[in-house]
C-alpha cells in the first residue's frame, strides 16, 4: 500500500480538541510533574517509572531543545516563560480550536479568553457540579435559606442565560456518585440530598448521589432546550474517582429514558478500560459519541492503539472525535495532539492492511476524527480566515490577568444601547447585582426606548411615554472585568416585561429572533465583523474659550500618525483582547485625527455586542488620557466621514456558504449567497432607516467618499455600498463575505444587523437574483442608476413603504424607531448646528 496521501492527510489535519482545561500560570503550585500522570500526593513520585512517563518527557524535551530529563524541561519551562512555550505548543500540536471545561479548580488559572493568544477558535464547556457548588457557596442575604426550589430557579436560569454562549454541559457524576443516574429521582430525595449536602463545611463539594443525579436531570433538561451536548466522564481517572462506577454501561437508564433521547451524550477519555463497553453503546444508541482525549497521551502505546481500535470495533466514524484533555500546562496539549497523529495514523494503516477501510476512506476518517466530526457536532462556527480584513493584527501574548479576585470588585455596569444608537448604563452593587438583580432585573421606564439624539425624552408617535416599566436582565455571558477601571464589572441587559418575558422593543431579542428564523428556515448563521472608524480629538484653547480639534493632521495610514496615539491602542487592543475581541488590524484613515480599526468576524449576536464593547473601550481609554473619540458619521462637515462598515458572511454546519464552490459559481458565490444579498440590495433604502439613523448619517453618504451612495453592488468596488470581498487566503474569483458601507456609528448594532438579516432571509424566501455588478465609480453612472437616500426623510420613507420588516423585526419596535426619525428630521431641521452635539452622545 501506498500510504503518502494517508500520512500527509493525517500529519496535516487541522485539530479540534473538544475537550481540555485552563492552562495554569508559570508559578502556579501545581507541580508540573502532574501533567504526566493522573496520580497525585505520594502515587506521583512513581510516575517517572511509567513508559507513558518516559516517553512523554523525551519528546516534550526534543520540542524545547533541552536535556531529556523533568529538571532539564523545568529550567527551560522558567527561562523561556509562559507565553513562549505555549507558542512552541500550540504552534506544534497545530490546533485550531478549544473547547475547554473551566470548572477544573487550578492554582492561578488563566481564563478562557487567554487562550485565544494560541488558537483562533475557543469556546466554554460548562461543568454542571461546578456551578452548582458556585452557587451554594455564595451567601445568601440575612434571613433567607437554601431550598431545592430556590437553588434550582438559581441554577436552570444561570445555564439558561449562557446557553446560547457556551458549546456543550460536561457532568463529572462518575467522581462523586457514580453513573447509575436515577432519571426518576424525587424531588423529597434532592431535597434531603441538598440538606445533606449544605450541613457539611464550606466550600461545598457536593457528593450526595440523589441530589447529583437531580442536577444531572435538570441539566438534561436545558440542555435539550438549548440542543446543547452533554460530555460525560466515563472510566480512568484521579484516585477520587471510584472506577467501579465509571463504567458506561451504568448510563442505561438515562439512554434508555425517552425524555432524553435527543440529548446528544459524549462519553470522555475512550471510557478507559472500557472501551469496548463505549463502542457498543455507540453502536446501539444515537445520542451516543465517543472522545479518546486522556487515553491519547497518558497510557503507552500498545494501550493508546488498542484503546482507539476498541472504539472503532463497533462505533461509527462519524461519531469518534479527537481532544487532547489538555490541562494546566501547554506541553498536555502538545503531547495529546503529537500522540493522537501518531496513533490514528496507526490505526487506520492497520484497518487499511486489513480490508476494513480503502486508503480515500481512510483519509477521509482521519479529518472526521480529528476536526469535522466535533465541528458539526458542537456547532462549532468555524472560520479562522479573515472574513472582513487583508491582515490579523491581534498583538501577540497579550497577559491577561485571569486571577483577579471577584471579592473586590464594588460595581456592575448593566449596559443597553436605545433605539436611537445611544449606549446608557445603570450602576449597581456587586452585593446587589449577584442577590436581586441577576434574578428580577433594574426597572427602566418605557420611555428609555423612545428617546432621539437630541433629548432625553421620548418622542411623539413612538407610543413610549413614562407609563410603564420593564426589567433589564443581565446577560450574565457578556459579563466582563472592566479592563480600564478597577473594582468594576460590566454587561450587556436583554429587556423583559418580567423576567423571563422579551420586551418587544427588546434590541438584542430582535436580532435573537430574527436569526432564529435563519437558522429554522435555512439552517444558516450568519457572521458579521465591523470596521470602526472614529475620531480622535483634543481640546485647545482659543480665544479664551475651549475648542475641539483633531488629534493630528497627518494623512491615510501615515505612520506618524499611527506612532502619535500608539500609546492608546497600546492600551485599547489589551483592553479589547481581555473582553475577547479580536483585532484584525487598525491604521490612520483619511481624516485629520482619523482612525480605523477592523474586528474579526464572528455570529451576528456576539459581533453587535463586541461593537458596543469596543466603543466603550476606545472611548473610555482616549477620555482618561484628556481626549475624545468620536463614532459620530460627519463631525464636521467639511471632513471626512467615519463609519461601521460591516462585512457579512453565511455559515452552515461550521463552513461558509456564502462563498461559491468553483468556476461555475455566478459572481464567485453560492445561490444562497447571492440570494441573501439580491435581499439586501432590493431592501437597502429602507435598511439606511436602521443602520444611518440620524439626519447628519446622509452628510457622510455622498459620492466618491467610499461611502456607498448608489444603489448597486460591486465587486472589491469601494464606492458601491455593497462590495463582495476576496481577502487574501481565498481561491481567486470566489468571494468569501460582502461589506455593507452604508453602516455608521450612530445606529444601534443589533437593530442594524437585525434589518439587514430580514431583508436577506427575504431575498431567501423569493429567490430574489443580482443585477450585474457595477465596475466603475457608480457616480458616473448617475442617470443610470437609482441614488439612495439622500436624507433621514427619504430613508423613513422608504421604510414606511417596505412591508418586510414587520413582521420579521416586529410591528411595535417599527412604530418606535419611525417615531424616533420622525422627531430626528424635525429637530435637526430646526436646529442646524445642533449636529456638533454629537460628539459628545456618539
């Protein structure tokens, strides 16, 4: 047999690893003799002895270039630093996605987001005993007392408010109760279980099997609701584990319960030594998947192939999955993803060699295994290449203090940004946050959603006044350390009449339900990466008076420009990169004090969230050193304009659909590519009533600026305000996504994305088609083609006139923000320079 192409294949295999751990800090007190061996306290000083050992530690040391022996890689471990061998690993292992468990309790841990400094794609796995410890360890306000009823409200709502966030549940019940999962326990045994559990010392570890088993069933249960998969420990581990009550076959009740036959179940570490057991099951029971991480690396060889062919014996390939189980130290991953290459190889020559599989299947079960399988299966979005930008300029090994105490923190920020664009926030006690305002909200007014640009309170014909009241709930997902100010929290608030009850007028519900009907109608999701571009200004004295001038006056992508506010994005893109933003790259733009930076891409929700992150960010940092940044589209008019350019992409089962397949794709993408657009085309003149809200968005949307000011498209044509994009990496002649320029600083992102995601599931629905791209400057083309709106007055017409976005946007939330433009073109009609105010509200 020739086995090149099946080496190549698997030497080359991008990895997923679907299950691993935080990594810890280089003076953590865990010895790094534990990342050998799953043994601990005296069983440890053995581990040496042991071939996995042996082997592991000769070829962690080859890596590094270092002597062959645990003090050699140690010393090199502290003289090369933390970042630095963690390149050398993930570089190495060549991994392009982590899932990673963070209920693992390790000294000095770094948080999930660090790890994004090694691997484009990182998400949370969520571990249910974990958060059920969390939240029986917190102290409960004087004069109230745990009940099941009370911690499973606490409990069900916490995983719901991530559920749309994380990528699967993980349940260790095998270290503490065993498998045998009652489905049917009662509810007087959990509670006599929780009772148990809260009399022993604090911290709670929780080991009452009933109790256990009643949290397994409510996890199931979100996660059925979410479609979210539930990863299982199943067989060897530390010593606190009882093997006995390892072994997969004592989840029949649970597989066998009809209530949860759709609740896809992934049994962890190739249930070592019960392999065999796990390969029938995965052969018999749908929901049933299979991860050999831990195995692959940690037994010998001859155990590491037999364990993957005992899986193989009897479970598809298709439900196989790689992970590395990596933990606390960089070389744990490395070494799973070195070893599993090495074993699967080995594998699929042996199945090969026996008849079972041909060489093309062969490499075709390598990529499933390593990558494509676990993609699907967890929902991964994956896309490493740039959607929007030429080139990633995320700055290298960032540090981000993962070890900061919440105890110090004072306040939360509860943010929402207002149908006119406008972020606000309400400050709360920490104390108060965790106690009331997780679970009932803060009271707003239902006046805060009709407010304009110019007033605080809400304008005519929006149907808002000051009667009536909703909740903002916390998104307890989008909660972050503010990275500029100590002792202080923030996030994002979803409106509820009650909690648990959408507001209508909600911003983020209406994209949330808008991409709902994507997702149910077409099985799309669709991405989207902003370009910000802003101002930068600094006060002077003239004339006695204080004036606002640009930052400097240097032009497009000057480098003295960039090295005159270096020292704020020195501070900016650290304080991005900690809330999890990518920055793909930034330069000097056109104007005097002007800058742009680009975003990576990422689904629709978490892109207009990132947007209001990252004007807070910039804004914040540039006002601590004296300056204002301005998002504001025209802040003067004889300057250029700044917009939010967006680039939108579709993706289905992890892979872009809107980016055509070969030389027979019309215009370089997929029909439902150039349908989704032809939408968005047909609609865009009443799409400007959402993504260029005020009247001073139509000073910026003029010919030959860039800006997009006709209605057409273009190929990388930067004056059609939708432009198909071939960023570098992509097969010439496809497109991988579309920029909409017609996008600025002043409209509510989730309202924008939302109008733009409905006029593209209509183009979905009627099959709507493109006319041919414009090649030229579209101006001179003016008595060809229609002009978009040149005002707020048109773009409101056009939006009165376009049935589309009722029902898919919602008829209440229309009469708001029609109500809102209305006010914006009577008053700034009235008021000419009232425009220059908006420096200080955008």
């Amino acid at each position: 047999m020739d086995l090149t192409e099946l080496r190549k294949a698997v030497k080359e295999a991008e990895l997923v690893d679907a299950h691993a751990h935080n990594i810890v800090a280089i003076d953590s007190a865990l010895p790094f003799i534990s990342g050998f061996s799953e043994a601990n306290g005296d069983a440890l000083s053995y581990a040496p002895h042991s071939l996995s050992f042996k082997r592991n530690l000769k070829d962690v040391a080859e890596l590094y270039g270092c002597e062959k022996t645990l003090h050699g890689v140690e010393v090199h471990r502290r003289l090369a630093g933390l970042q630095s061998i963690s390149s050398t690993c993930f570089r190495a292992a060549g991994i392009s996605a982590i899932l990673i468990d963070d209920g693992l309790r390790l000294d000095k841990k770094h948080e999930i987001d660090w790890h994004k400094n090694f691997a484009p794609v990182v998400g949370r796995i969520l571990r249910i005993e974990h958060l059920a410890e969390e939240i029986l360890n917190e102290e409960l306000p004087v004069g109230s007392s745990w009940t099941l009823d009370f911690f499973t409200e606490i409990f069900v709502g916490k995983l719901k408010s991530v559920g749309d966030k994380i990528f699967g549940l993980k349940s260790i019940a095998a270290y503490r109760s065993g498998l045998e999962i009652n489905t049917n326990v009662t509810k007087k045994d959990a509670e006599e279980g929780l009772a148990e559990v809260l009399h022993a010392a604090k911290p709670v570890r929780i080991s009452n099997k009933s109790f256990i088993d009643y949290v397994f069933i409510r996890s199931l249960e979100v996660a059925l609701l979410f479609d979210l998969p539930m990863q299982i420990h199943t067989g060897f581990g530390d010593k606190d584990l009882d093997m006995r009550l390892s072994n997969p076959l004592h989840l029949r009740d649970v597989l066998e319960d009809k209530r949860f036959s759709k609740c896809r179940i992934v049994l962890l570490h190739a249930s070592y030594p019960f392999s065999k057991e796990a390969s029938y099951l995965a052969s018999i029971y749908p929901q049933v998947y299979l991860d050999f991480g831990l195995a692959v690396p940690k037994l010998s060889v001859h155990g590491m192939i037999s364990s993957v062919k005992e899986l193989l014996e009897l479970a598809p390939i298709k439900k196989v999955m790689f992970s590395t189980d990596g933990y606390a130290f960089p070389e744990t991953f490395y070494l799973g993803a070195k070893k599993a290459r090495e074993v699967v190889f080995s594998v699929l020559c042996d199945a090969c060699a026996d008849g079972d599989l041909s060489i093309p299947e062969a490499i075709e079960a390598a990529k499933d295994i390593f990558s494509q399988n676990a993609i699907q299966f967890y929902k991964i979005n994956y896309s490493v290449k740039s959607s929007g930008s030429e080139n990633r300029v995320s700055p290298n090994f960032v540090k981000v203090n993962g070890n900061d105490s919440e105890d110090d923190v004072l306040f939360v920020r509860v943010i929402w940004s207002d149908a006119s664009g406008q972020q606000r926030c309400r400050v709360v006690p920490k104390n108060r946050f965790n106690y009331v305002v997780t679970k009932n909200g803060i009271g707003l007014t239902f006046a805060s959603m009709g407010m304009t640009s110019f007033t605080d309170g809400p304008a005519d014909e929006t149907n808002l006044t000051g009667v009536g009241e909703i909740r903002l709930m916390p998104d307890l997902s989008t909660k972050w350390r503010i990275p500029w100010v100590k002792q202080e929290e923030m996030v994002l608030a979803d409106m509820h009449l009650k909690p648990g009850e959408a507001w209508e007028y909600c911003p983020r519900e209406a994209l949330r339900r808008v991409s709902k009907i994507l997702k149910d109608e077409f099985n799309l999701v669709m991405n989207a990466g902003f370009e910000n571009e802003f101002f930068i200004l600094k006060g002077i004295l003239r004339d006695g008076k204080e004036e606002l001038v640009p930052f400097d006056s240097a032009p497009y992508c000057s480098t003295s420009s960039y090295d005159a506010a270096s020292y704020l994005f020195h501070e900016v893109i650290p304080a991005l990169h900690s809330l999890n933003i990518t920055v793909e790259q930034l330069h000097a733009e056109s104007g005097k004090g002007q800058f742009e930076m680009a975003l990576g891409h990422t689904a629709c929700m978490h892109a207009a969230d990132n947007l209001i992150y990252t004007r807070e960010v910039i804004r914040a940092i540039t006002r601590k050193h004296g300056l204002l940044a301005t998002f504001m589209p025209k802040y003067a008019l004889d300057e250029i304009g700044s917009g939010a350019h967006v680039h939108i992409s579709l993706w289905q089962n992890g892979q872009n659909v809107f980016m055509g397949s070969g030389g027979s794709s019309r215009h370089g993408m997929s029909k439902v590519g150039e349908e989704f657009l032809a939408g968005v085309l047909h609609h865009l003149p009443a799409i400007l009533a959402f993504t260029a809200p005020i009247p001073n968005s139509y000073d910026r949307i003029q010919p030959n600026t860039w800006s997009g000011a006709y209605k057409c498209w273009g190929k990388e044509n930067r004056e059609a305000p939708l432009r198909t994009a071939c960023p570098p990496g992509i097969q010439h002649g496809l497109v991988s996504n579309f920029e909409i320029k017609s996008f600025d600083g002043c409209a509510n992102p989730h309202l924008g994305l939302a109008a733009i995601l409905a006029a593209g599931i209509d183009g979905l629905r009627n099959h709507l088609s493109l006319p041919e791209p414009i090649d030229t400057n579209p101006s001179s083309l003016d008595a060809e083609l229609q002009r978009l709106p040149k005002s707020l007055s048109e773009s409101l017409e056009a939006l009165k006139e376009d049935n589309v976005f009722t029902d898919l946007i919602g008829e209440k939330l229309l009469v708001a923000i029609k109500g809102i433009r209305k006010a914006e073109i009577d008053y700034y009609s009235r008021h000419k320079d009232a425009y220059k105010q908006l420096i200080y509200r955008y």
